[in-house]
C-alpha cells in the first residue's frame, strides 16, 4: 500500500532523483496550480510549496530566466532539484524577418519540426504581438492563406506562452534584477490573430492567456489581450468568463449567403445565432466594446448596400469596425477592394455612430500582414482548385 501524503525527507531535496533527458516537465505554459502540484511532485515540502512557485514565478515570468543556477534566492540544493526535473523552454526562432515598416515576423519551431508564425508590430504609443494558436486551421475561410493550409495540431500552452517570451528575448525586453520598475513595454498587447482558430483551442489558449495576464509576472492587463475568432459561438461565452479578454470577431459579411462563401463556419452558427451569442459578451467579461473585422473584398461584401446592413445587424452591441484591406497571397481568388470603396463604406458607418478604423497594412513586404501568415509546409498545401471550390467561385 502506498502512503499518498508520506513526508518529504531532506534526501529527496539533497539528492535529486535523475531523470533521463527529455523526460524534464517544462515550467513555462504551467497554471499556478499545475506548478505548484509539480514542485510537490519531484520532492518540494507542501509548507514550501506557495513560497517557492512565488519565487520560481518570478523569476521565470518576470525577469525571463531559463537557467536555475542563476536564481539565486533559491538555495543551491534545491536549485540543483530543480535543473533535475525540470525545464524552461520557449520555441526556438528559426529565422526573423524585418519589415521596411518595422514589423518584425519570427518563424518558430516548435515540438514535431512544425513551424508557426509569430509578429510583432511596433506603433508609436505601444507594441502588438500577434500570435499563433495552431499550426494551420480547421476553417477554410477562402480569403485567408492560413486557410489553404490544413491543420496540423494545436499548439501547447507552453507553445502559445512561449511566442510571448521570445518575442521579449528578441526585443531585449527583460529588466534586470534589482532595475527601477519601467512602465514602457515593448510588448505592450497581445493579438491571437496569427495562424488558428483559437476557440478550437480554448483549454491551452485560457491556460496561456491566465500566464500572461498574471499580475506577479509578464503581467498584460485582460484589456490589453484581444482573442480574434470567426465565431464559434458555443465557446464564446466560456470566453467571457474564463478568460475575459477582448473580443474580435471576423464578420467579414452581412448575409449569411456571402458569409457562407468566405467564412464556411458560418453554415453551422449563422449570422443571427453569432449576434446572439454577442450581445451578451460585454456584460458577462465587464469588458469594452467588440471588434467586428471586415476584410474588404472587391465586388464580393463591400457595396453601400453591405455597410447599412452591417450597422443594423449589430445595433445595440457596444462595438466598433475594423475594416481591414485585403492582403494578397499567391493564389487568392479576391482582390482587395479601391481606396475609394474602403473610405465610403467607412463613411457610411462612421455616420452611424461607430469608430471604423481602416487597418493600416503591416509588414506586407515579408509576408506578415493579416491572412498571409503560413508556414511553408507545402505537403500540407492545397490546392488552388480547392482552394476555388470551397469559395463557391
Ligand atoms: N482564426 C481567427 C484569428 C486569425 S485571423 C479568426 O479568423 O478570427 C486574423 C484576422 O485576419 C481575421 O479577421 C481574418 O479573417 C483576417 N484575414 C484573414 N485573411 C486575410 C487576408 N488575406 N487579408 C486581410 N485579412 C485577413
Ligand atoms: Fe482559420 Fe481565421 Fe484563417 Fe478562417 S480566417 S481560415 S478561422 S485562421
């Protein structure tokens, strides 16, 4: 018979156990808990347990340490028990892109030699990494490259952490112990607009997401985090109260016969099941206004006619509309819609009394911008013909 709560002795702690490589549980990614349970589990007295993940936290999270040795309010025992079991370990870049405009693409590999992409976009008052839920997606929206590419797996928490953390190494972000508290971040908002549908994903994205937003640590307000989706509308209220982070919505269409065509999951939860599923989010997260992305597509969603519609369908909804130009892929079966087009329809709902910014394209000259993010996983690629079918065209 096994003892469950037998006393940790002293030899646990001075002699750590060995464990073969690889067999090391990575820190990064874990929810307090889930540290605070492994610490127990490789030998760290339960009494001790709160005090050292505190320390362990910070270190990690705070300052960006990969290496126990260096942490040194930590006794050198106990941080010889802690390089035994474990690791910290963020993706590694494979190689960084830089744009005319300053944005800056990283192609990271993660576990399995899969690749995602990561970018961050510097603005004057503030930094906006966009980041990767999966590799590839599910969701077949025809206007988006990601889209032709198809799924490979979701990514771990620790993976969607991590985006965050090398972003900060590469930006040589992390203060140094003991420096005066500086108040300007580079990464100062994250956006899960990358590669994915991150309610596909909603268990390692609201891990990830709790990592970051905690206060002892990288510590990004809720508000400063928005969560783009294209509207899986059973985990839209999970969203509200298990992560409770901003919301953006790819609406992309006002009737369901053209969102069928450009946003496929339309067919399962239609426009007016969507707008249900949205009034309710402001209140239930005690959140700002959503976002409504409409990607504006020549001759397809983007007529007078569209923009009245768009203001009726979400009356009431605390909101406001990005209207994102279309970014060009090899093969996309769209146009991006004239200048002229794009600032009359941003007339129309500017004079229904919402804010609709026009997203400034970032980072087009690497291949950055929204919707052109793909890892050349060129086995995994679609063809044009699919891509063309599944359009509808
Ligand atoms: N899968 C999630 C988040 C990633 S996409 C979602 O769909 O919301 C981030 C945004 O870029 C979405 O609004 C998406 O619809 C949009 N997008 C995709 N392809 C695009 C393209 N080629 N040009 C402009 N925006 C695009
Ligand atoms: Fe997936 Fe979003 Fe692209 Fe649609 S727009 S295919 S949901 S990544």
């Amino acid at each position: 018979m096994t003892t469950p709560n037998a006393p940790i002795t002293q030899d646990v702690l001075t002699i750590p156990r060995k464990l073969p490589e690889g067999s090391r549980t990575n820190i990064v990614g874990l929810t307090r808990d889930q540290l605070r349970a492994a610490l127990i589990a490789a030998g760290t007295p339960e009494k001790q347990a709160k005090m050292r993940l505190g320390q362990i936290w910070q270190w990690v999270y705070h300052f960006g340490l990969r290496d126990f040795a260096a942490m040194t309010n930590l006794s050198k025992d106990y941080r010889a028990l802690l390089a035994e079991n474990f690791v910290i370990e963020v993706p590694e870049i494979v190689s960084k892109q830089v744009s005319m405009d300053g944005t800056r693409k990283y192609l990271v590999r993660i576990a399995g030699g899969h690749e995602v992409e990561t970018v961050y976009i510097p603005e004057e008052n503030r930094g906006t990494l966009c980041i990767s839920s999966q590799v590839g997606c599910t969701l077949t929206c025809s206007f988006c490259h990601t889209g032709t590419q198809k799924l490979v797996r979701n990514l771990t928490a620790a993976e969607i952490v991590g985006q965050v953390m090398l972003a900060r190494d590469d930006l040589g972000e992390w203060p140094e112990p003991g420096a005066p508290k500086d108040e300007t971040r580079l990464v100062s908002n994250v956006v899960l607009m990358g590669m994915g549908e991150p309610l596909y994903n909603f268990e390692n994205v609201r891990d990830a997401m709790r990592v970051v937003m905690d206060g002892e640590g990288l510590s990004l307000s809720r508000r400063r985090i928005t969560l783009s989706t294209s509207g899986i509308v059973p985990e839209i209220a999970r969203t509200a109260e298990e992560i409770g982070c901003l919301l953006a919505i790819s609406f992309h269409a006002t009737t369901d016969e053209v969102r069928d065509r450009l946003v496929p999951v339309n067919k399962k939860w239609n426009i007016a099941t969507l707008i249900d599923a949205l009034r309710d989010y402001p209140r239930l997260s005690n959140s700002e206004r959503i976002t409504f992305e409409y990607v504006m597509l020549k001759g397809v969603n983007d007529s007078d006619a569209d923009a009245r519609r768009l203001v009726k369908l979400i009356a009431g909804i605390p909101a406001k509309i990005n209207l994102i130009p279309f970014n060009e892929w090899p093969g996309a079966p769209y146009e991006r819609s004239d200048w002229e087009r794009i600032e009359a329809f941003a007339d129309i709902i500017y004079k229904a009394g919402y804010a609709s910014p026009i997203r400034t394209p970032r980072g087009e000259d690497i291949m950055a911008a929204c919707g052109q993010l793909k890892s050349a996983t060129e086995r995994a690629r679609k063809s044009r013909a699919e891509i063309a079918a599944e359009a509808g065209l």
